[in-house]
C-alpha cells in the first residue's frame, strides 16, 4: 500500500474454458457473480523500505484474509465461506514514507487476487481485480478517474476495496520521523490494514 496501496493479490490464470465460464457465474442470465466481504485484512510489504528520500520500491499484498463473505449468481448448491487474498502495486513515480504519499492519490495499477473457499471445495475459481489508481487505501478512486477490471469469478463486473489503516498511523509515523542524531529515517517497510471491506457490482461503485 504503501505508496499504493491496497488491501487482498497477484495475477492468476483460469487453466480452462471450463472454469472461465463458471466464474462468470453458471447460473447464465442471472448475471456473473457478486461476492460481497464485510471483513478485509492484508499487509502491504515495501522493498526497499521507503524513507523520507523519493525511491520507487517494490511491493506487494501478502496475508490477506477475507471473511463475512456472501455471493449472488453462485452455481446452484455452492456456499462461499471466505477466502484468501495477494497481490502487487506496480512500480510508479518515486515517493516517501510522507503520510501525504501514503495517503494520496496513486495511479499505479494494483492487482488483486482472491482464491475463494467454498462448499464444495473448489467451486469457483479465483478472483483477479486490476485497479486503475487508489486513493489512500480506497481502490479504485472514481473521482480520479479510476477504475476496476475482473477476471475470473465476477468476469464483467466491478470491485470495490475500502481499506482502513487508521490504527497504524502513530506507527506510520514513527518510522518516518528523522533520528536525532542522525537525522535518518527508518522507513516504512510495513503496512498493516486490519479492516476493510470487499464488494462486487454490475456498475463502477461510487
């Protein structure tokens, strides 16, 4: 997140037409599926860790966990009970561990994936959502211009993450405040967002 954030995952390929058709939803006229999750937690790693002088870093959305999940349009007989999530930020224009940067508008691509855990198992295949922009840890910022594409289970709708780092921001702070000796920051290298929520819709969510 941290220059780009952005809450659940990484690029995944449908291995077959088979589960390409599912994931966009069996159920035919009914539409793709829309899975919904009140519950949102992932850590955004940055590496390098970004200080208080401009770098452009690589990072990526690890341990993502989403609960409290519903779906519409799912295959007849199966349930979604939660999921997995990980992702990347691609790199973009450098910046610093500033909550202004943290917080701002991004317009680096960030992608998402989301393995799904149902009953049965394996019944849908993964999620991949690409974000054009954020702003903060809101993706995508529609007031920027920006938007959402998925692949996969959702196939032709829309993603919305909110995320909410809020109790972070004491420790965000810290780790870019200079040393008074040394006059260096340590850096952001971590970035814990321990809520958030997921939802998917035919439109661009406001």
């Amino acid at each position: 997140m941290l220059r780009k954030f952005a809450v659940a995952a990484s690029a995944v390929a449908i291995a077959t037409v088979g589960l390409g058709a599912i994931g966009a939803g069996s159920a035919g006229a009914a539409g793709p599926v829309l899975i919904s999750c009140t519950s949102v937690k992932a850590q955004v790693v940055i590496d390098p860790p970004i200080t208080l002088v401009p770098s452009v870093a690589t990072t990526t959305i690890t341990k993502g966990k989403l609960k409290g999940c519903t779906g519409q349009n799912l295959p007849d007989g199966v349930q979604i009970k939660g999921g997995s999530a990980s992702g990347s930020i691609a790199p973009g224009n450098p910046s610093t561990c500033a909550l202004a940067d943290v917080g701002g508008v991004s317009e680096s691509d960030i992608t998402l994936t989301a393995t799904w855990k149902t009953k049965p198992a394996n019944a849908l295949p993964p999620t991949t959502i690409v974000f054009s922009n954020r702003a903060g840890f809101t993706l995508p910022s529609l007031a920027d211009g920006g938007t959402s594409t998925i692949t996969g289970t959702g196939a032709g709708a829309h993603a919305k993450v909110v995320g909410d780092a809020t109790s972070q921001i004491a420790k965000l702070i810290k780790a870019c405040t200079p040393n008074a000796k040394t006059g260096l920051a340590k850096g952001i290298k971590k970035i814990k967002v321990p809520a958030g929520t997921l939802t998917m819709a035919l439109n661009e969510i406001p």
